[in-house]
C-alpha cells in the first residue's frame, strides 16, 4: 500500500514554523492590508502578503491597500429568466416570474417543471428598478428591501398534489411538508448544545455544537466546559448514534467466547462439524448461527476455519419518505434512504440499494462539464485549457487561482495556522478533495471558451503513467506553459518562488500507486467497505504527488513542489491528479450502481467516532463566504451532497468502466492473489518525506536496520513529510504479498521492525533516518487475512448498566475498526500472538499474563486478534464485547 515521500528542508521550515515563534507581520497594522474587507497573510518571519475577501478586488491607493467592491453582475452571473443586483460584496439573482432559484443559487428553474414544488405564490410583484419594469418571482422575500410589497410576496397557493406515500416516514433529522417530501429540522431550535461559549450549527438531517474559547467541547458533544473540568466519560452515551450504524443491541447479554476458534471443539473429529447458535439481543431467538469445519494439519493437530456464517435478524428497514427537491438545471436530486437493521449494507439480509434518487427538474437541462483523460484531448482543447490557465493564474482575487491553491495548505487559511485539507479521515478526505476540484473547475471556466470543458485528468493507470507532455513541456504554442510553471506568493511586495518539478519523472511512484490500485482498492468497492476504499485510494493517491520532484531522492528545492503536502495545490498538475483521484471514487460509484448496491447514508458514510451533523456538516474554507467566491462550491460542499456530483454539480467523466484503467487497456492488470497477512502502521507527524521498510525479525533481537538484507524485506510504504500537526487514526495497510523463503507461516509468532530511511531507493543495509519524530512512530503491528475466515465486526453488546465509553480507534478487525476512548481505553489492550492466547485456561473471562504485569483479565477473539480488559474489577461488571468471525 503506498502512501508517501520526502522533503521538507531549510526553506521550508522558514516558512511554516508556528506564527508563535516570530512577531507575525499582520499584527501590526494589519500588515499595511486594506482593514475593511481585507486580509493579511503571514507568510514567514518577515513576509506576509494582502488580498480581498471574495466579492472585492485590490488596489493601490498611494501607500494604501483598500478592497474595492466587484460588479459581479457584469459577468453574467444569474444567467437566463433572470436579473442580477450587485451588492456589497456579492449578488442576488432575481427570477422571472414563474421561476425559482435552484439548489446552487445561481440559475432560475421553471417553477413548473420541478416536480415537488409546493409553495407557487399567488402573485408576481413587480421589481423595483425603473429601468426594467418587468415581474418577478422572489424565493425568500426578507432577502430583498426593493420588493413594493414584501409582506404579500409570503401567500401563496398549494400545489394539489397528492402526497406520494402515506405509509412512509422521514429519515431522522426531517420532517415532513404538506406536500409529503421530507425538509430538514432545524435542531438548533432546541438548544441541544449547552454550557458557557456553547454555539450550535445546523446541518442537513442533524447539528453539531462548537465552543468559543478558552472553552472546550466534552466527551458528549454537546456540551461546553472549562479546560480544567472536562469529564472523562459521556454521562448520558448517545445509544442512537450506535444503533444507527447497526453496532449495537439496546439490551445485555453475556458474550460469546469461540472457544473452536482455531482449534477444534473438544471430542470434535477432523473433517467433522461444529453448530453454535446464539441469542444476542435477548429476544429469545436465535439470530446468529455459525458453523465450522475442523480440519487436520499434519495427521497430530486440527484447526477449526469458519465454514457458515448465518445472521438472522439483519434486515432493511423501510424505505423513507423522499426528500424534497434539490433542484438543478441537470436534472436536480431527490432521494430516499432505508437503513440495514441488525447488520451492515451489502451483508446477507442487506443486499441492494439502500439509497434511491431520481430526478426532479424537468425543463431545459444545462450541458455538463466532461472531465476528459488529458492524453485524449484534441488540440483546440488544450489551446483552450493554456488560455483559460494563463488567466486564471494572473486573476489574485478569491476566484484566481491563488486563492483556490491556497485552500489545500499554505497560507493556511483555517484556524490556528493549519491547513484546512482533510487527510487520513477517508470518506472525508474524498468528499473534501471533491469540493477543492469542484472550485479549481470553477475558477478556470470563467475563462474557458468551451463550457463543456472539466478539469482533465492524469490518468496514471496507463501503461506509460508520466503526465500529458503539454502539462509538463516549458514552452507551448510559441510561449510560457502555465501549466509548467506556477509560482506562490510568497510576499507583499511581490515576491514570487517558482514550483518545482524534475525533468525526469520519478516512475516508481507511479508504479507503485497504479499496482496498488490493482491489486488493493479496486477490490472494496462496497457500502460496507467503502471507508476502507477511501483509505486505501488517499494512500496511493501519495505517488503522483512525489513523482514530480525528487525523484525519490530528499532535495532542498522540492520544498514548493507537488510533493510537499503544504504547497502541493500550487503546482496546477494538482488539478489534473485531483480530477484522476476523484475519478476513482467515480468508478467505484459505478460499480457499486451496477451492482445494485448504492448506500450512501450515515450509516455507511460515517464512522462511530464521527458525529450524525458530520454528514451535513459544510468543510472549511469552503464555507467561509469570505474566501469562497463560488456558490456551486458554497451550496454542495457537504459529505452528504458530494456523492451525487452529477446531479448537484454538472460533472461526468467521460469514461468510468473497466476499473477506471484506459479503454484500450495495455495494463496488465493483477487480479490475483491471495493476500493472507497485512502490516498496520499508524503515523503520526513526520518532518520529512521517509521510505519504511518492514522486515522480518527475530523476537528479541534488536538487529539494526543498517544491518537488514533485503531477503528478508515484508513490504514498503513511502510516507509523505508535513509541518501539520497529522495523525493517523488508523493504520496504513501494507499488503505482504511475499514471505521470506525461510520464514515462519502464519499460524506461527514472528516480529516486525519498521525501518526509517531518507533514501528513498534503498531496501537493504539502508542508513537510517534518525529524529525525535521517528522514534515517537509506533511500532508496525500484524493483521491477519486467513483463506475461508473473513473476519468482521458483526455487533457489539456492552455491559447492563456500564456507560458506553467514547470512542477512538484501538484495534482493527477485517473490513471494520473498533473504537474505545475516555480512561477506559487505556484498560483494553489487543494480543496478537499465539502463545498468549494458549495460555489462557478457562472458558469465560479467561486469566492471563502479560510482561510482568500479573492479575487476570478478561481476553475475548477478535479474529486474529484478541482484546484483553486488564481490570478484573471491570472485567466481573461485564465489559465485554463479542466480535464474530464470519463467512
């Protein structure tokens, strides 16, 4: 599994060490930045650089900065059935009468062919503007202060339409309008969020609560404390949010403890079977039923594989209620939703869909933007893309490309000096590079002639992966490639750094990145393992990124480069990877329609530390009106909205089949191979782009990694280098798809050791990189995949009368991941190896010792895994969790 590479040297870190260290230029007279409606960003030690908030341009005014108010309007802004009226800082779109603004705020729909419009008022009030005395439809009539009369502009008359299910019900967080489509519930309205500083936002179908400081937010989310009184633990644990993802039973039961596993029932035969039937919920039925085979090893020992696995209860619930219309000129978006009772989408008893969407515009539709394989363009579209480029990057206002780069890292337009960018957070680390592609896009096609024309994409599945040459060539069509050649702003006075880039590509990257996508994420394209796609598509998506600068090898001048996480989205082929990047997710979306089995709900979207407002929750600095210019961007930037980009956004690409590779594929693509063991590393910060090598050792030896061979090699990842405070909250996955020939099998211990290494190259006797960093990396640990024995989480049942702890990851198990937080989780340890779980004697809460720490604890399977609660307190109170291995 790939992930990422170096550099980050001298300049780099004048540049990004905390604003605390130095005095920040910007506080002190601002900067000399326009102080109404402008910003100062704080560059360096003595740098710093002034721009406008969106809607405002900059100029010069002797020695003064002001922000200027732009027209909008004269870039015809509202298109068609519509007038524009410029305002400080922005525009309003005023429909016709007989015509709504749409989901994006920006074009005016046919009120009549929207097919859930239920408010038409009654009557058309004329705009007040001598010039153009014709009337229009206002949507929200407290927004304008020229209508003639506001207060009649509220009647209206009810479309007589039936309502179209009167069985159905609302997802939670809608309810349901007169018509019977499901809106949203402002949440907010309760107060849910509480205690001094607290705030509360509302998002599609839930909320979320924030606290202004010094305050903090507790374990529950919603309520606001003082640094100094946090609780450890969530008093009143939110069951629902569990229950939503289908992890948890409402009632307790004793948990189960395989005792067969890997090893046959006692006075069990080889080639015999073994039942085991259990009632987990308590509602004296049988719900889980399991069946294993024992088979015999070497004629003198047996183990036992899971051959049946049979969970009854896990069904759809019903559908839901549609949602009312989010209309677009492309067809617009309604959708309904059902969730998997008992169990996860795409499990026996949840196969199918569980989301449906239809169209609910039909009127004139609006072209889409085609994102085409760069290699494919004809040369009127590249002429036209090299036009469009040249200005976009000459444009330093909120819609040039300036500011739309500066949204990824550096400046650091977020809080706090940190990039606003989402990495190791999967699901979101897509849906968020969805919405800076989105806003790249929108920016260049203002000064695209072809409208139809997306951002095209690299498509490094080819067999040749390099870049198109015409985003790489230093000259095209007799002049400067601005593809070729982009440069960061680095000061007030115009001081400029170029991006760099090598002349030659660094191939193995690339290699490794398109392997990757072969042999690992192509292959979890489902609901249920969709987290697991998004992690597995951020990793290799590392390749490209390092590939242009470096080549593989650290260097001072990649510090402004496409490999350097902080400055990557001023190198314009970070579009160009970003549309191939977000392309992927669009082949999985794909496939997953194919196969009937779209789920795209929280459910399967969120994970159980992520919060229901999560889902709807707008991403930084997207939201912030003051940096985003783009009301497209603005109105779908959101988890929930992301997946249906066609719909809500006008963007196809133009080939999604055969796994994304080209239609004329000479990629001899790997399908086989049964990966039986995987390495789990979790990273936190690196100040340089490192190569791991995870070799094979002997427990207790602490052989040095400039003494390591390469025979005994298990695998590789490059790791990508930030000045970010970054963590992964799980583990980077590495297949091992070679054992060593003289090495242990998996039935067996054996030790990992994770060796650091700038030399990216180098798989043997390789010198070591040495920092305070690296040593606080954690060590690798083992995952299991055994033939016939897929394991995942199949329900959690916690303890009568014990709070539900708050969670953060701990362990992983197959295909999903276990959470525990709060002072509990310092008490729940995982046990890899063999010889400790054989030492364990008794059947229930079964005694153990580990290291020199004596006492017994309750140790339950987790697959190949088991968990260990080392309070025998905790442990009789009944903190226990049961985890199945299944079929």
């Amino acid at each position: 599994m790939i992930a990422y590479h170096r550099l980050i040297a001298s300049v780099f870190l004048s540049l990004t060490l905390c604003a605390a260290t130095w005095a920040d230029p910007c506080r002190k007279n601002f900067g000399g930045c326009a102080k109404q409606n402008g910003k100062c960003w704080s560059t360096g030690r003595n740098t710093h650089y002034c721009s406008c908030e969106a809607g405002y341009t900059q100029i010069r005014k002797g020695k003064t900065n002001l922000c200027v108010d732009v027209n909008e309007c004269k870039m015809n802004v509202c298109g068609q059935n519509s007038i524009c009226v410029n305002t400080k800082g922005s525009y309003k779109c005023l429909c016709r009468c007989g015509y709504v603004l749409d989901y994006t705020g920006t074009t005016c729909l046919d009120a009549n062919k929207i097919t859930d419009m239920c408010d038409i008022p009654s009557r058309c009030y004329q705009y007040n503007n001598p010039k153009k005395k014709v009337p229009f439809l206002l949507k929200f009539a407290e927004d304008f202060v020229t209508i003639q009369d506001p207060k009649s502009v509220q009647r209206s008359r009810a479309n007589p339409k039936r309502r179209p299910d009167p069985k159905c019900k609302c997802e939670k967080g809608f309810g349901m309008n007169k018509c019977g489509y499901c809106v949203d519930l402002n949440e907010c309205k309760k107060k849910p969020c509480k205690g001094r500083g607290a705030k509360c936002t509302n998002t599609e179908g839930a909320f979320y609560c924030t606290c202004d400081a010094p305050f903090v937010l507790g374990p529950c989310k919603e309520q606001c404390y003082s640094r100094s009184s946090v609780p450890e633990l969530c008093g009143k644990p939110k069951l629902d949010l569990l229950l939503r993802q289908g992890y948890v039973a409402n009632t307790y039961n004793k948990p189960i403890v395989l005792q067969n596993y890997r090893s046959c029932a006692k006075n069990v035969k080889a080639d015999a079977d073994t039942h085991q039937r259990f009632d987990t919920d308590g509602d004296k039925k049988i719900d889980v039923r399991l069946s294993w085979y024992c088979v015999s090893k070497d004629g003198s020992s047996s183990i036992s594989v899971l051959k049946k696995y049979s969970e009854q209860e896990a069904k759809w619930g019903p559908w839901s209620c549609w949602t009312s219309c989010k209309a677009t000129c492309w067809g617009g978006l309604q959708t309904r939703t059902r969730i998997c009772q008992h169990g996860l989408p795409g499990q026996k008893g949840c196969q199918g869909d569980g989301t449906s969407k239809k169209s609910c515009y039909r009127g004139k539709r609006c072209p889409y933007r085609y994102r085409r394989d760069a290699e494919t363009l004809n040369k009127n579209q590249v002429k036209d893309l090299v036009q469009a480029m040249k200005k976009y990057k000459s444009d330093m206002s909120a819609t040039g490309f300036h500011n739309a780069a500066s949204a990824h890292g550096w400046p650091f337009q977020c809080a706090d000096r940190q990039s606003c960018c989402l990495h190791g957070a999967k699901l979101q680390f897509l849906a968020w590079h969805r919405s800076i592609t989105l806003n790249f896009e929108q920016g260049l096609s203002r000064y695209l002639k072809d409208k139809t024309l997306g951002i095209p994409y690299w498509n490094w599945l080819r067999s040749n992966p390099s870049p198109p040459r015409w985003t790489t060539d230093k000259k095209i069509y007799g002049g400067e490639n601005p593809f070729a050649n982009m440069t960061v702003r680095i000061d007030l006075r115009g001081g400029m750094q170029t991006i760099q880039r090598d002349t030659e590509v660094f191939q193995f990257a690339l290699r490794f990145s398109r392997e990757t996508w072969n042999r690992v994420a192509s292959r979890k394209k489902k609901a249920h393992v969709m987290h697991e796609f998004a992690e597995s598509l951020e990793s290799l998506h590392g390749g490209p990124h390092i590939s242009m600068c470096g080549n593989g090898f650290p260097s001072s001048r990649c510090t402004i480069s496409l490999a350097n996480l902080d400055y990557a989205g001023f190198d314009p082929l970070f579009m160009l990877h970003h549309s191939q990047t977000d392309r992927l997710w669009a082949v999985a979306q794909h496939e997953m329609a194919k196969a009937r089995s779209t789920t795209w709900t929280p459910q399967t979207a969120l994970e159980v530390f992520e919060e229901a407002g999560d889902f709807g929750r707008r991403f930084q600095p997207f939201a912030d009106k003051s940096l985003s210019p783009f009301r497209l961007v603005q109105a779908t930037n959101t988890m929930r909205d992301a997946y249906f980009y066609q719909e809500l956004t006008g963007v196809k690409y133009e080939y999604l089949d055969n796994n994304g590779s080209p239609k004329r594929n000479s990629l001899s693509v790997r399908t086989g191979g049964d990966e039986r063991l995987f390495i789990g590393h979790y990273f936190s910060d690196l100040e340089r782009n490192v190569q791991v090598n995870y070799y094979l050792t002997a427990e207790g030896i602490n052989t040095r990694c400039s003494q390591m061979l390469e025979f005994n090699l298990m695998g590789s990842v490059l790791r990508m280098g930030t000045a970010n405070k970054f963590r992964l909250t799980i583990p980077e996955l590495i297949p091992v798809s070679v054992l060593a020939p003289n090495s242990v099998g998996l039935e067996d211990d054996f030790v990992v050791k994770a060796c650091y290494t700038y030399n990216t190259r180098c798989r043997q006797r390789c010198p070591e990189a040495n920092s305070p960093m690296i040593r606080a990396q954690v060590d690798p640990i083992t995952i299991y995949h055994v033939r016939n024995q897929p394991v995942d989480v199949y329900k959690f049942v916690w303890a009568s009368g014990k709070r539900v702890p708050n969670w953060s990851v701990n362990i992983h198990s197959g295909t999903h991941w276990i959470y525990f937080h709060g002072s509990r989780r310092y008490q729940i340890v995982q046990v890899a190896r063999k010889r400790d779980w054989n030492a364990c004697k008794s059947s229930g809460g079964r005694p153990f010792r580990c290291g020199t720490e004596n006492g017994e604890a309750c140790l339950l399977p987790s697959g190949t895994y088991y968990l260990v609660d080392k309070s025998v307190a905790e442990c009789k109170k009944g903190l226990k969790m049961i985890i199945i291995s299944r079929q």
